[in-house]
C-alpha cells in the first residue's frame, strides 16, 4: 500500500471511495494499536458530513489507489468514532503532542508521523519532528517541497524510530491507554531527570507513582531543586515517605527542608522511624557548616574487630553506604580513632585487630566547620570524603566530594525546620 512510506499528513483529507468507487468521505484520522514496537494500523476514521463519523476495520480497505482509499464494503456503519482500549488515532492523540525520544533522551513535539508496509501490515515506524513536518502539514507536500526549492532551502528530515518513543499520559486525554513507560524506565536516573524536568508536573507525577521507591529516589536526587519540591507536593504523602526512606539522609534532609513546615512535620512522620530521626538530626545543624552538608551513612568499625570480621561485616552493610572507600575505626563510645584502607584490609592477616593496621592520624573537621575549609581539606589531600566530629570527637557523618561539588555548582539549600514551641 505504501512501499516507500507516507506521511499522516498526505493521508488526512483524502477521499474514502466504497467497492463501486463512490465517495463515502474522507480521511478523519488513522488508528493504531500500540502493543508493538513498532505499532499497527488497525482503524480508519472517515469523516462524512454533517458531524459524523465512522472507523472501520484497517482490513477492509481494498487499497489506495490514484490517493484514495478504496473499502471492499459497499457501506459504513454509522457510530461512536472511539477506538478501543490500547489503540489511539494519531492525529487527535499524538500529532503536535510531546513525546520521548529515549534514545536522544530528550523530551520533543511530533510534527508528523510516518507509516510504511511491513510484511503484516502497514505499521506506524517514526515521528518527524523537525520543520520539514510541520511545513508538509501547513502547505502540503508539493508546495512545501517548491517553497523550499524557491527560497534555496534543503529541507531534512528529522525522524524518530518509533521503537525509540515513550508516550506521555497527559498528552493522551483522549485515548483509553496506560502507559507503563518502560523504556524510559531502562535510562539512566540522570537521563531521566533531564527528561523528567522538561515535562508538566501531571506527568511528573504520574512517573513517579509508576516507579518504585527505591528507582524514584534515585531519580529525585538527581532533578533540579524546585523540580523535586514541586513533584513530593504533588506525590499522595504516602508515597513522598517511601522515597525520602530510599533517598541519602542528606539529600532528604535537604528536600524537606525546601518544603512548607507542616509538609515536612508531616512525611517525617510517616517515614521509618530510623530514617526520620537520621534526617531531624541533619536539619538541626546550620545548613553552611559541615554538620549541614554531611551524610549519616558511612561506614564505621570497633577497633577490636579482626580484618576477617571486618571483611564480612563489610560485605554486609556496603550497600547501604554512600561510599566504602574509606573505612573508619571508631571505639566504644562512638569516637573517631583511626582509618582503614580496603588494601591494607584485604591484605592483612585474617585474624588481625584493625586497630593494628590502621591509620591513627585522621585528617576530620569538627561539625561547625565552614563548606570553604572542607573543600580546602578535599582538594589539598586529594580525599573522596571528610569525616565530621562533634564536640566529643564522636563520629557522626562525612562529608563527600560531591556534597562540596554541588555547593560550588549551587547555592546551598537546606533550611533548617523551625521547632514551635
């Protein structure tokens, strides 16, 4: 029917002729169903006048011929012009519409569609989104194509493979589909934050209740900062509580802290109990002090834990740290007393005190320490993290080398809640 591809835009309007080639219509609109990559044409619209309408069945079009489409039956059934669940009509659901290109990882608006044979059938395979589509539509191929030619224009495409776009729901009013966004689930969280800031805060939200928890935290902690508060003010609070569980301490104690105070009271509220105390005790040090920069997730050892203890107790907590690279020696009162490298734990005697092999001379900054003298430490040793000690000695976070990056790249922005009385 169409072996070198043709745009939605020169099939709109054209004539709909039945089996004794007498006008029925024309071309209101054009169906797919969505369940293949690379989507099906399964209805056509035909606009007849006077206000109404009819789909009918894409296989009982006999052909197109001479730009007409030409039905075996020699009727239509007057109806509801409504496809069916997982089927959409391009031209009122996706053209002009935003859609994903998740292979460019950006967010764009479908000029046009392009629908070409496959073995099976005549299949949706790219949007154009680019101005050769939006120029085809306006003044039709013929004219855009001599206009082009007039003014000394190269007109390119600019197509998407359709195996390469997510749908968005917001931008499907019309259409009775869910979208499971399972492409654009499979992209980085950083790409997907890119992605995700580009898009309205119904659809924001709509991603984020389809994510798990532990995915959506990711992702949060990489969107811009008034992108996450306006997305957990949106989110049902359950949900907003599950992902500040999953995000760091410190990036939940920053998010919390951007929200109204009753908001926040709120969602700590609902979150595990160690996960909410970990996150008051972050919000009460001032927010341009180490005590405001630093995470509580580290690791930290007794110095009378063999290397063989160390090694397995290791393997045990590493995923709930924020970084292994440095292994701190603390005593029984919690104080800071040295720290191990993971080579000079691997390599030691199994049955080796770490306080042995460790490093007792720890460069640390005191929790009232400013951003500028950490980034100093950081960047005379070469560190990925700082440990920080309160007024004891005790160790209670570290600080890493991101931390201080997104200080240089950002203002700072934890608020400390006010406590009412």
């Amino acid at each position: 029917m169409f072996p070198h591809g043709v745009f939605l835009s020169e099939l709109l309007g054209r004539p709909v002729l039945d089996d004794q080639n007498q006008r029925i219509g024309r071309v209101g609109d054009i169906g797919v169903a969505l369940a293949d990559p690379f989507p099906k044409a399964s209805l056509l619209k035909i606009e007849i006048g006077g206000g109404k309408s009819a789909l009918v069945e894409w296989d009982d079009i006999l052909a197109f011929e001479n730009g007409a489409f030409k039905l075996r039956s020699p009727r239509v059934t007057l109806g509801p012009a409504e496809p069916r669940e997982g089927e959409v009509l391009l031209a009122r659901d996706i053209l002009d519409k935003q859609i994903v290109d998740t292979n460019g990882r950006k967010v764009v608006r479908v000029n046009d569609l392009k629908l070409a044979d496959a073995v099976n059938g005549v299949r949706l395979v790219a949007a154009d989104i680019g101005a050769p589509g939006l120029l085809r539509r306006l003044l039709g191929s013929k004219l855009a194509g001599a206009l082009a030619r007039l003014k000394g224009i190269r007109l390119e495409e600019s197509l998407i493979s359709w195996n390469s776009v997510e749908l968005l729901e917001t931008e499907l009013a019309g259409a009775k589909l869910v979208v499971s966004h399972e492409k654009l689930f499979k992209l980085h969280p950083a790409d997907m934050a890119e992605i995700i800031e580009d898009l309205h805060i119904k659809e924001q939200t709509a991603i984020f209740h389809a994510l798990d928890s532990e995915k959506a935290a990711e992702m949060l902690q990489e969107v811009e900062p008034e992108v996450q508060t306006l997305i957990l003010q949106n989110l049902a609070e359950e949900k907003a509580a599950d992902i500040l569980e999953e995000m760091d301490p410190d990036d939940a104690a920053d998010l919390l802290g951007e929200l109204h105070e009753e908001k926040a009271k709120d969602l700590l509220k609902r979150m595990d109990e160690e996960d909410a105390r970990e996150v008051r005790e972050l919000l009460g040090y001032d927010e341009d002090t180490a005590g405001g920069l630093m995470t509580t997730e580290f690791l930290a050892f007794r110095g009378s834990l063999t290397a063989e203890e160390t090694i397995n107790e290791l393997r045990r907590l590493s995923p709930e740290a924020e970084t292994i690279y440095y292994l701190y020696v603390v005593d029984e009162h919690g104080t800071l007393i040295g720290v191990l490298s993971l080579r000079d734990l691997i390599v030691a005697a199994p049955s080796t005190p770490i306080s042995e092999i460790m490093i007792t001379d720890v460069i640390k900054v005191d929790v009232d320490a400013s951003p500028e003298e950490i980034a100093e430490i950081i960047n005379k040793y070469d560190f990925l993290a700082v440990p920080v000690v309160n007024a004891q000695g005790r160790l209670v976070g570290i600080v890493t080398v991101d931390d201080v990056f997104d200080l240089v790249l950002t203002p700072p922005r934890r608020r400390r809640l006010r406590k009412k009385s």
